[in-house]
C-alpha cells in the first residue's frame, strides 16, 4: 500500500480549457494508483471551482474508492469555496438512492446560481425517478434562468440526449449531472459524466471491428454512428445536440472518453489524441452555453 | 380496442429517456386490434429518443396510434422522428485529428478553449 498526496490546481482562468487543465493533471497523477493505496486529494488551494473540474473529480472519486483506493480529502481553506462545496453536495452528489428527500433539497436551488452535482441512477428499475430527477432539474434551471424559450428548449434536448447516452451505454450505476450559472457572464455550465466503459468499448462491444482507437470511437460517436446498427433512426442525439449548440447557440461543446478528447467552438473543431496517462474511465461532456440565443436561432432548424 | 395512455400518470413533465419509454410500453398490450392515444396532458417536453421509442413500439407491431393535447415542442419532436425512421445518418464529417507533441502545446491548447 502507498500513501499518495495530489494536489488539485487552481484552474488560472474562467475559460473551459483551464478546469480541463487541471483535471488532466489530476488524471495524470492518479494513473499508477493501485487498489489497496491511500490518496489524499488535496483541494486546500482552490478558491473557486467550476463544473469542469469539481464534478469529473467527484466523479473520479467514487470510481476511485469502487475499486478499492482509500481517498480521503482535504478541503479548500479558502471560506466560499469550502462552502460552495458543502452546497454542492461535494463530493457525493445528491442521490435519490441515498436522499430520501432529494425532490425538496433540490428545490432549494429554486432561487440560487448553481445546481447541485446530482449522482442521477442509470439502472432501469428506476425509470420513474431518473425521468422525475431530470424533470426536476431542468425546472429549476428554468426558475433560475428564465430563459427564453428556444434556448430552454435547446437545453432540454442537450441535457436529455446527454443523459440518455449515459443511461443506453455506460452501463454503469449512475451518472452525474451539475450546472452553474454566472450572473455576470452570458453563459452557463454543464457538466455531465460518468465512469463506465466509454465509447470505443460502447462500439467493441457491438461488435464494431473497425473502431479501435478512441479518437476513432469519437469521430463515430459525433457523426451519430449508433452503436445499435441495426435499428434506423439512431445516432442523432450526439450530433443534433452539438449542431444546436455551437452552430445554433454559439457555445461550447467538449466531449472527453478514454484517451481522446473532441472540441467545438466557434474557433476550434478537432479531435486530440492524449497521452495514455491522461485516461478519462468512461465519458466526459462539458458545455458551455450561452443564456441568450442569436435572433436568429430556432432550435427545430436544428432537429432532424 | 381503443387505449388512452395518460403520459402524466407515469411520466414527470419532461420525458427524458428511452429506457423509461421501453419499459412504460413494456406493459402495453401491443396488438393489431389495439389503437393507442398518447396523452400528453401536463407534458411539456419529450426528447428526441423517447419520442423515437414509442414510434418505433408503435410501427414495429403495427398498431395504430395516434397524440392528442400535444404542445408544439413534443410535435415538431415527434415531426422529426417520424421524418427519419426509415432512413440512417449519411452524413459523414472527418474532423481533423490534431495530436499534441508534449503536454506544454497541449496546456496551450487548453488556455485558448
């Protein structure tokens, strides 16, 4: 067993890619652990987090303890941020498996600037709850934002088809979900993750023989190649969310599995390969949306 | 026989996901005979998937099936399924696959994003 202390940087900037940055070097740091070695995670420097970083770590975390890393934390000695994290239910999220009152903590959020990270159960025998959690949220969201119409409606298909993606391949137990608004900015943050298999073994397992690389798997998953070949009408979530979102809204979209990351932005369309020790165990989606759509914007020009 | 299903018994205001759809109509009788209406009283959005789902169960087993207190949003959802159903994506983008030499470019990268 060995004892393992990780210090989780200070994003420098509000921009998407630096919460990225700092949680490549998080990546970075854990990939030699092994199960049976304590990690402490050391956040005592951060002064303010966004969904980027806290939710993958929150993520990470319980992925971590799963297979039997010991982590313990250090929190923020910074006093806002320290208790930004206790309202964002840092770092287990609010489950309705665990929070027998999870409808009336989350409508706490009614009338603050964030969601809460929310640990949304992915097995099917919760069907009820996941639809009311997601319902829930997206409502709130609303009562915080009141965003017009068209954008609301663009949020609702991003977040539903993100989430369902999650839900139809992770096959995992639960997915997470958090959102922050910015009072002062023209965006907003979501951040929806999980740490299943990922997309490349989403398509090994059905079989597809010639994805074999992430950045392939990537380049299928946005072109809307459904893993399920053989039904038509397939694949269109990915590719319509990102459509509406960067061509329609002018925001963010950052989709992250395994070893491989895919960006668009109005300036950046790519997709990088990255080193093996950068490895995301399952799916990452970071969306940066803008509060107020372009005049011109529909989002049914988007549907297809 | 005739069948209203009342979405808003079994579904919150926004129906998020396939599965819920696959096993809501898991206990539907899905038989020729049987004509379904899908209330949408108290719905306010369905996504993409599920409106794909209950399309697929309902032409799969042929049955007839039809909406009713609709809004406009779960229409033009429905509009965009049923346009699609027979079809599979064709279109096809190779997006430009752009390595990092060392994680210095890459951080790069990463402040400009």
């Amino acid at each position: 067993m060995r004892t393992i202390i990780i210090k989780i940087n200070q994003p420098l900037t509000d921009r998407m890619g630096s919460s990225i940055e700092a949680l490549i070097e998080v990546l970075d740091l854990i990939y030699d652990t092994k199960p049976g070695d304590s990690l402490t995670l050391d956040l005592s420097d951060l002064c303010f987090v966004h969904p980027f970083l806290i939710l993958p770590v929150s993520a990470l975390i319980k992925y971590l303890r799963k297979i039997g890393v010991r982590v313990l934390l250090e929190l923020p000695k910074n006093r806002p941020c320290f208790c930004y994290l206790k309202n964002i239910f840092f770092e287990e999220g609010i489950s309705p498996l665990i929070h027998q009152e999870w409808e009336k903590k989350l409508n706490d959020y009614n009338y603050k600037n964030y969601l809460p990270i929310i640990s949304v159960p992915t097995t099917s025998v919760n069907e009820i709850i996941k639809n009311k959690i997601l319902s829930t949220f997206e409502n709130i969201l609303q009562n915080q934002l009141m965003l017009e119409i068209n954008v609301q409606i663009a949020i609702k298909f991003i977040i539903g088809e993100s989430f369902d993606n999650i839900d139809q391949h992770s096959n995992v137990e639960n997915g997470w979900i958090m959102v922050q608004n910015y009072p002062d900015k023209e965006y907003l943050d979501v951040c929806i993750a999980d740490t299943g298999k990922g997309l490349l073994q989403s398509y090994k397992d059905a079989d597809f023989k010639n994805i074999t690389t992430h950045e392939q798997a990537l380049n299928e998953a946005i072109n809307g190649r459904s893993t399920k070949i053989y039904e038509k009408s397939r694949g269109y979530g990915i590719r319509t969310s990102k459509k509406m979102l960067v061509e329609g809204l002018k925001g963010k979209y950052f989709l992250y599995s395994g070893t491989a990351f895919y960006i668009w932005t109005d300036e950046h369309k790519n997709i990088s390969p990255l080193n093996e020790r950068f490895f995301w165990p399952g799916t990452l989606l970071a969306l940066r949306i803008p509060k107020k759509a372009p005049l011109n914007f529909k989002y049914s020009s988007y549907l297809e | 026989m005739k069948v209203t299903l009342i979405l808003k018994n079994n579904f919150p205001a926004t129906i998020s996901t396939r599965n819920g759809v696959i096993e809501f109509c898991k206990n539907l009788e899905l038989s020729l005979n049987n004509e379904f209406t899908l209330d949408f009283s108290e719905i306010y959005f369905i996504s993409r998937s599920c409106a794909d789902e209950f399309v697929k169960t309902f032409t799969k087993t042929s049955c007839k099936w039809n909406l009713i207190n609709y809004n406009a949003y779960i229409k033009s959802m429905f509009d965009a399924v049923i346009h699609t159903q027979n079809s599979m994506n064709t279109d096809y983008e190779n997006v430009a696959i752009t390595p990092f030499l060392n994680q210095k470019d890459l951080n790069k990268f990463l402040s400009v994003i």
